[in-house]
C-alpha cells in the first residue's frame, strides 16, 4: 500500500491535465485580452478621427430623447454655440438664441417630422452667447420604439462661411458694387417679368431712364476717382427720391433705370424734375464743387407692350437730349390705352410741349 504522502499515477495524470487546461484558459483570456485591447485602440483612433473631422468641418451630433426632450450634444455643437463644453443645457435656453424667423420655421419642421416619423434638413440663423451671427444647418430623424417616437437626432454643421460666401456671390451676381444699386442682370431680370407685376391699386407703372449730362467731362478733366464719387452720389440721390420704387438701378457707366409706380401724370411728372433737380446740384469731391445733369426718359406700362418698355423709354431719353439735356420727356403712345394716354399728353402740357 502506497505512503499517503506519494501521489498515484492517476492522480498525477488528472493534475497534469487541469494545470494544462488552467494554462489553455489563460492563453484564451490573454489572446481575448489582446483582441480587446485592439479593438479598443482602433476604436479610440477612429474616434480621434472623427473628432478632428468633426471639428475640421464643425459638424457636431446631438439628440434629444422623447417626450422629456433632454439634450445631448458632442463638443462641436457647443462650440458652434459659443456654450462651454458640457453645459447643462435645454431646449428653452438653446432656441432663445435661434433668429425669430428660423426658430418658428424649426418649430414646424421638427413638429410634422414627430407626427409623420420622419426627418427634416433646414439651414437656421442663430446669435450666439457671445453675441455671433452664425448659420447652420441642421439634419434631424425621429427614431420610434413600436411606432412612438422616442428620440430625435442628428447634426449640426457650422455654414457660416458657406452662406456668407452664397451671399457674396449673389449679390456681385445682381448688384452694382460702386453705388450698391441692382446691376444690368437684376434690372434685365426685373424688366423681362413687368407684364407679371401687379401694380397696387389706383397706380400706374413706368420705366425711367436716367443718363447723366457732363459726366464724360468730370471723368476726363478730374480723374475716375471724381467720376466715381459722383457715380455714387446719383446712386444715392436716385434712391432717395424714388425709394418707393420697385427697382432703381445702374445699367451702364452712367446709366440709371428706375422701376416706379405713380398715381396720376402729374405725379409721375413731379418725380422726373425732382429727379433732374437733384442731379443738377453740385457734388463735392475733395473740396471741388461737380456739376452734371440729368436727362430722363419715361415709357408708361399702360402707353405700350411691356416688351416695348426700354424701346418707349429709350425713345423719350433720347428726345429728352435733343431738347438740350437736363431735362425729362415721356414717351406718348400713338393710340391712348386705357385713358393714360390722354394723361400723358397732359405731362406733355405741363412741359410746356
């Protein structure tokens, strides 16, 4: 009989084989480990990734859980908000400082995307806590849990260069940079759509043609700068008269168009000598006194076809300049349309013609 201290084959055997399973179960748990570890940093690395995307493109992702509406948002969506990072926030304190416009336009896209879960994309105007004006846009989806929406969520992306740049654009697109009035393109635009206007009641409505007498003499005796300034000064003149005008534009060098309205002749014929008038009065530039003048040339929408107006108007302008410039003539159909023709041979009588 074996000594109680001597282990049996057997039981050296079973030993052996649990050390060695032990030892296989710690391999798999260190290689899991491993893996683990592994995943970990690649998923850290992606994240890092994404961050500095993220940020780049300030792109940032928020939620908010339904029906509590409680806020979560990563660091972009606060920094786009100029809010410190981890702010307790809420809905009430993040729409106040959304523009009036763009908060009641949220309102009713994010309302009718809980009602048809759904989605929505708007771009919103905000002021930010430290008092910026940016632009964003922003993405939404509503996620449901058995048909009850449970969660919104989606981006926001910082576009406020994006805009400003859009708005850059159109408004080189349509306005004259010098005097900041529509350029040829908007008035083009404006005047190939006058049959579609609709002209408030009791009111007529008429093109102007304002070309500037002298001008050539000021740009060639004292230099762009002068012509320039006086370019700028008409602009400004024009639209102080005619600041009820649909349009008062800058066509050419010293060209000018106006798109009015008018109630009766002698309405319409005020306005063109306030107009001439105006331009008449010496423009400073440096210390210099300026003149120039004006010649007017006015085409009635009811005296011909609106694809007529510049040809009527441009008619007028130049029978303006025969009569010796500084002065204004409107056009007179040859058979009168809806009475305006008689009241524009009445302008004429006012003229003195």
């Amino acid at each position: 009989m074996p000594h109680p201290s001597q282990k049996s084959p057997g039981f050296s055997r079973t030993s052996r084989q649990d050390e060695s399973g032990v030892a296989a179960l710690k391999k798999q748990l260190q290689e899991k480990q491993k893996l683990i570890d592994a995943l970990q940093a690649e998923l850290e690395h992606s994240r890092k990734i994404f961050d500095r995307a993220s940020a780049a493109a300030r792109i940032g992702v928020w939620e908010c859980e339904l029906p509590a509406e409680t806020l979560r948002w990563t660091d972009v969506v606060y920094d786009i908000f100029d809010l410190p990072r981890g702010f307790d926030i809420t809905r009430g304190n993040t729409l106040a400082l959304y523009s009036e416009d763009s908060a009641r336009e949220l309102k009713r896209l994010r309302d009718k995307a809980i009602e048809d879960r759904s989605g929505f994309t708007m771009d919103a105007e905000i002021v930010t806590e430290k008092g910026i004006k940016r632009w964003m846009r922003i993405t939404a989806t509503v996620e449901c849990d058995g048909g009850t929406p449970k969660r919104i969520f989606g981006m926001k992306q910082d576009i406020t260069e994006e805009k400003n740049l859009a708005d850059r654009t159109r408004y080189l697109a349509e306005f004259d940079v010098l005097t900041g009035l529509a350029n040829r393109s908007r008035f083009q635009s404006m005047l190939a759509e006058a049959g579609e206007i609709v002209l408030p009641d009791q009111r007529a409505g008429a093109l102007m043609l304002i070309d500037m007498d002298g001008f050539k003499s000021i740009n060639d005796s004292y230099g762009h700068a002068a012509g320039d300034d006086c370019l700028k000064e008409a602009g400004q003149r024009l639209m102080t008269i005619c600041e009820q005008a649909r349009l008062v534009s800058r066509i050419g060098g010293d060209e000018f168009a106006v798109l009015t309205t008018f109630d009766d002749a002698t309405d319409l014929v005020d306005m063109c000598q306030r107009i001439v008038e105006a331009i008449a009065r010496p423009f400073e530039h440096r210390g210099m006194q300026l003149c120039m003048g004006a010649s007017v040339g006015v085409a009635t929408f009811d005296a011909c076809l609106p694809s007529d107006l510049l040809i009527c108007a441009d008619i007028a302008l130049y029978e303006a300049k025969a009569a010796g410039r500084n002065t204004f003539r409107i056009y007179e159909a040859a058979k009168p349309l809806n009475g305006l023709g008689s009241r524009m041979h009445e302008s004429r009588m006012l003229l003195g013609n």
